[in-house]
C-alpha cells in the first residue's frame, strides 16, 4: 500500500517538475521516508567507499614520485615518467608475452574440459557413479590454493607418485626436479587449474542439460538415432548458449593469467628457476612494486593492467549480454 | 522399457566413458588421499619414499606434534574467528543492502548500483590498496582479515535478484500495521530466503578460511595473528629453501632430523589438518553449494 502512494508521490513530483521549487522537497522528504532503507544500504556503502573506492585516490602516486620518507603530499608530480620506464623496460615484452600467452593456453585448454565433463556424467547409467564423480570432482574448488600448492609439490617431488610412475614407464631413466625447470612450469599451471575447476565448472552445463526435456531423447530414439547423435542434435544445442555466453566472459580475462597459483608454486617467487616463465603482468607489480618498494612504478604497472582489463571486460560483457538476451532467455 | 542388446560401440563407448571418468575422479582425490597416509606415518621412515596407497609405520606422532604448537593453536583460533565474525558481518550487510536495492523506487538506488557495478571492471590495484591500509593502520591488525572483503558484489547481485523474486504481498500486510523496512528484512525476508542465505554464507566461509593473501600482505610482526593458511605457507617455503640450500652445498642429510618427525611431515599434517573441516563438513552441505552456483547462474 505504502508503495504504491509511494510510487504516486514519486510520479507527481516529476510531473511537477515546471515548480522546480517542490522537487528540493519532495528530494528530501523521499528520502527522509525511506529513513530505513537507506539506513541498510549505509555499512555496505561505507565498505565500498572505502575499501574500493580508497585505493582509487591512490592512482595520483602512478604520476608521482612517491615515497614513503616523504609522504603523500610532498611527492612531486613527474608526468607519464613510470609509464615511460614501463613500456621501455626490458623484461616488459616477456611480462606481457608470458600474460598473454599463459592465459590463452589456460583457457584453450581448461575451458572445454568442463564441457567434456558434462557430456560424460550425462551418459552414465548408474545414477550412484554419477552421484559419486560429481562429488569427487567438486571438491578440489573448496580446497585453498596454499594446500593444493602443497599437493603438487608432494606429487612432483622426487620420490613422489609421478616421478615413480614415469620411470616405472620408462618414460624418464631418473627422477626428475620438476619444480627446478621452466619448461614443465606451464604445464604445471594448466593442470592444477583444470584440477581444481573442472569439476565444479561443469555443474552450469550439467543444469542446462537437466532442462532438456526427456521427450527429445525418446523421439531420437524411436528415430533410431545413436548415442552420439543424440549428444550431438539434442546435448550439445542444449548448452551452445551456456558455452557462448561462458566463451565470450572468458575472453574479458585475457589479462587475468592467474595470481594464487603462480605465486605459490613459486614458493612466494623465491624459486628463481621458475621467476622468468612465471613474470605475468600481476607478478610483475607484486614483485616490483611490494616486493622492491618501487610503489610509484607498481602503481603505473597496476594501472595499466587496470585500465586494458577493464576495457576487456566492458567488451566481453557487453557482447554476452546482448547475445545472451537472443541466445539464452 | 524395451530391454535389447546394445550396439557394441555402444557398449565400448560406456566402459571408456566410466573408465575416464574414474580416472578424473581418482586424480581429485588421490592427492588428499596421500597426504592422509602420509600425515599418519612415521615422518623418517616416509623419507624412503613409497608410500603411496598405505602408510608403512603408523603414527599419530605428526598430529601430536603439530597440536601441541600453541603457535597452531593461536592461528586456528584467528581463523575461526575471521571466518566466522567475516561470514556473519558480510552476509549481513550485503544482503541488507541488497534488499534495498531490490527496491525499485530506493532514492539515489540506480547510483548505488552504478557504483557497485564499477568496481566490477576496474579498482585502483595492488599498491595504492597497500598503501591505504597501511594509512588506515591496519597492518597487523586483526580486522585486516575482516573489513576488506565484506562486501561482495557478485552475493550483493545474487541476494538482490532473490529478493526482486518475493512476492510483493508478503510485505504488504506489515507495511499496512505500520512496520518499517529493517523489521521487515528480519522479520520476513530473512527467514523466507533462507536457502539463499545457507548458501552465500558457505561460499563465503570457505572463501575465507582459504584466503592466504591479505595476512601475507599485511600480518608481518604478529605470528599470533596468522591464519592456518598463512603458517603452513611459511613452513611450506622454509622447508624448501632448505631442501635448495641441501642440493647445492651437496650435504644431502647434513641436517640432522632429532625425532622420528620430519618438516616434511609436518607439512601434510598440516595440509590435512587445515583441509580437514573444508572435507569433513562437504558431503553435508553439497547441495548448497550446487544450489549457490545456480543462484548466481540465473542472474548471469
């Protein structure tokens, strides 16, 4: 009830609008009304004024040379300086050759693994089975990166399970350091992140699936059509408007090569064997900008990063929406 | 049902797809699995190697070990802590101000939306994020674990898509005996959204008793203010910077371990001791988690 006089007020006061004196008041006596309203929405605000809100006053530092002796207000303004040590700085097309490239191949191959997944619980007959993998799968996403760095450090080692299978398999003559040398590093990435995500990333698509109505299975099969070609006329339309809209979000985080993980199993960055294969463009202003104080050049770094990710994904979601309005619903 | 005999490539397609699958679902679990046995065997007698399916010499010497820390002891008592007090604080808030939101005629509620959205894309980074809690002296303080993350955007957007979905009339008949919109959330919204809240809180206690990157940055002097995560992570890089220091002066052995427990058992102790809430509690609270995927989903 209360709304809807509510609603009425609202719309006097614009159609009232040629009074400009009223609209003030009826400003003020909105939201004095919506007292409890605004009240809730205040803690969260403060929140997200502060917290993300605050370092955006800090982004001034990346045109300044900043430090911490002097403080904020004495840092004299120096222009597009750090941006300029940035682009000319030597390791900065191999920062942004292992970020581009580190994600790409995270996404080429980590992406159609869920996918996958889906497809094959769907064609499991023993609802137990099936119960049993979707369980077991999820279960590595709610295990913290610390402990799953852990996990890959115990299995790689050099008397741990994979080193032991590989020379069991004549695959290796000795166990191997895989932690000492670049070359496995990205592999290593790539399939820790597939083991932590795959299986909870599936349960999207095992719900689009489960929207399939049954009566198509049983027409295809009164159709005499095959197991595959049931999954390829019926599943797989089923979730080509889930894989589009997930595709396309994906492509707004090209930049995003991953934090936890290359940090972590890098032991903090202080394995300096892995340090040139693992500088992304994250690691980069970590290292550059905590690790070595430089704050006014980690500031720049992080800005740039900020400012092409954020262009990113402003296009990868704008796309997704207006197909996923055609698309989906 | 008509029961007929399958086509065999039917057949072989169904044991290569079980057989994969198993396979999957064996590598998710093998890992906490050797961490399990290895934790439960005497920690010099592991350094042989081969223990790979049972423990070889039984022991619950590394648990006795690591509980009688008091160094543990503090850290599960900080963690608890921040999950707990960080779950109960973020759900609160952000479903509070998601409820508002869901308002559609809220003063001033599409720029609040604006702003949440924004940092959505963008946020200063890393260091001007440093340098600010270091200016709000938040270093080394208990609530650096707590206050940054309260807020959660996605859950905002997921309560408020939840919230636009009650019906009008539940509402309508407090408003009309005068009730305002806090008793309202309470009294109302609250216990009709249950589900939701059941599931936003477990993301958001998992999420937090994972998170190891905030007290890196910024727990440096107080060792009594280190969640688990962060400790196992410095046992973790001790270790292995003295495994680095044994390879190249070549003295394999040169450090002599006292007991039977080794720090290479102390680290999956550890492991499975921080993980072991997250895995004993999972089984229970599955559904919600499926349910909070799906919630989120429908949003999109």
């Amino acid at each position: 009830m209360a709304r809807i006089t509510n609603q009425a007020v609202t719309k006097m006061s614009r159609t009232s609008l040629l009074h400009k004196s009223t609209k003030p008041y009826a400003k003020r006596s909105r939201l004095l009304r919506q007292w409890d309203l605004q009240l809730m929405v205040l803690p969260a605000l403060l929140v997200l004024l502060v917290f993300s809100y605050g370092p955006m006053w800090g982004i001034s530092l990346s045109f300044r040379d900043y430090s911490i002796y002097k403080g904020l207000g004495d840092a004299p303004w120096v222009g597009f300086k750090h941006f300029q040590m940035l682009f000319g700085a030597i390791e900065f097309p191999k920062v942004m050759f292992n970020t581009i490239a580190l994600s790409l191949l995270k996404f080429a191959l980590g992406f159609p693994v869920p996918i996958l997944l889906a497809l094959m619980l769907n064609e499991v007959h023993s609802r137990y089975f099936k119960k049993a993998v979707q369980t077991i799968t999820y279960m590595p996403n709610f295990i913290s990166w610390v402990v799953a760095a852990g996990f890959v450090f115990m299995l790689l080692s050099r008397d741990g399970l994979v080193n032991a299978v590989l020379v069991a398999l004549n695959i290796f003559d000795g166990p191997v350091d895989f932690m000492l040398q670049p070359e496995y590093f990205w592999t290593i990435l790539i399939l820790t992140g597939i083991w932590k995500g795959a299986g909870f990333g599936a349960i999207i698509y095992l719900a689009a699936i489960s929207n399939v109505d049954p009566s198509l299975y049983e027409a295809a099969d009164i159709d005499g059509a095959g197991r595959f070609r049931k999954i390829f006329a019926i599943t797989i339309p089923a979730i080509q408007g889930v894989i589009v809209i997930l595709l396309i979000l994906s492509i707004g985080n090209i930049l995003n090569a991953g934090f936890d993980d290359i940090f972590l199993l890098t032991n903090n960055m202080r394995n300096y064997s892995l340090t040139d294969v693992a500088n992304t463009i994250d690691i980069y202003v970590f290292r550059e900008g905590i690790m070595n104080r430089r704050y006014s050049y980690g500031t720049a770094a992080g800005l740039f990063k900020g400012i092409a990710n954020a262009i990113l994904l402003t296009t990868a979601n704008f796309t997704a929406g207006r197909l996923g309005r055609s698309t989906l619903w | 049902m008509i029961h007929y005999r399958k086509p065999i490539p039917e057949r072989i397609f169904d044991v290569v797809n079980v057989l994969l699958l198993a396979l999957f679902a064996f590598a998710c679990l093998y890992p906490m699995y050797q961490s399990l046995i290895l934790s439960l065997n005497d920690g010099k007698d592991a350094m042989r190697g081969g223990i790979y399916f049972l423990p070889r010499k039984w022991t619950l010497d590394n648990y006795k070990a690591i509980l009688s820390n008091t160094r543990l002891l503090d850290s599960f008592v900080v963690t608890v802590a921040r999950t707990v007090i960080g779950t109960a604080l973020s759900i609160l808030i952000t479903s509070m101000m998601a409820f508002s939101l869901s308002k559609k005629d809220l003063f001033l509620g599409k720029f609040y939306t604006v702003l949440c959205i924004i940092t959505m894309y963008f946020g200063g980074g890393l260091i001007p994020y440093y340098l600010l809690i270091r200016s709000l002296h938040l270093i080394d303080n208990f609530w650096v674990l707590v206050l940054p993350g309260l807020l959660s955007i996605w859950n905002m957007l997921v309560f408020k898509s939840f919230f636009s979905d009650i019906p009008e009339s539940l509402e309508e008949s407090a408003r009309i005996d005068g009730a305002n919109y806090i008793t309202i959330f309470f009294r109302i919204i609250m216990p009709v959204s249950l589900p939701a809240y059941a599931a936003l809180s477990l993301f958001s206690a998992v999420g937090l008793w994972n998170e190891w990157f905030s007290a890196m940055l910024f727990i440096n002097k107080r060792q009594d203010l280190m969640p688990l995560q962060s400790i196992l992570n410095s046992i973790i890089n001790q270790t292995t910077a003295i495994e680095e220091l044994q390879k190249k002066t070549n003295a394999a052995g040169a450090i002599q371990q006292l007991s039977n427990i080794t720090t290479r058992s102390i680290i999956v102790t550890n492991m499975v001791f921080i993980s072991a809430p997250i895995i004993l509690l999972y089984p229970f609270l599955q559904k919600y988690f499926v349910k909070g995927v799906m919630l989120g989903s429908v949003k999109g």
